[in-house]
C-alpha cells in the first residue's frame, strides 16, 4: 500500500526555494518519491506544505529519516531556505 509524507514548513525566499524545487525531479526519483507536489498558505506565501508519495510504509520512513540526518542538512537548509524550526511533517497510509 502507498503512503503520502504530508509536510509544512517556512521558507525564507520563496523564489530560491521553488528553484531548488524545479530542480529536485531527479533527487526525489533516486529516493523513491512517486509524485510530489508542492502549495503554497495562500495568507503567507514563505509557508509551503508539501506533498510526497511512496510505494510504501517503510519507503516513506525511509525518506524522513533521511531528511531528519544529514541529507536534509546538506539540502534547502544548509543554504538557508527552510527555517528548521517551523519543519513539521507526518506520514499516512494512503486508502
């Protein structure tokens, strides 16, 4: 069964996000992400909420738990786009 990582999180600059975003076709293809889709909190354009689809349970873990080492670091927050502490995400079972 597919699972969806449901993610929300503040950006510094939208613009330098959305262009690592445009780019990011390939890392999310290389970690199992099957489609991804990215909105935008239509009262503050820097909030984002994210969408990500996996084949599984476990994929989906597999992928945060990435995201929560050094993969996430080396990624938009090195370079200063997210604000770390408003990342917020979770992970259901698609049905």
């Amino acid at each position: 069964m597919t699972a969806t990582i449901f993610a929300r999180h503040e950006v510094q600059d939208f613009d330098a996000f959305k262009a690592l975003w445009d780019a990011s076709d390939a890392f999310h293809a290389e970690h199992g992400v099957l489609s991804a889709g990215l909105h935008r909190d239509i009262d503050n354009p820097n909030l984002l909420s994210i969408s990500s689809q996996f084949a599984s349970v476990e994929a989906a873990k597999a992928f945060a738990e990435q995201l929560e080492g050094e993969g996430f670091n080396e990624g938009p927050v090195k370079i200063g786009t997210v604000i770390p502490e408003t990342v917020q995400y979770w992970i259901c079972e698609d049905i």
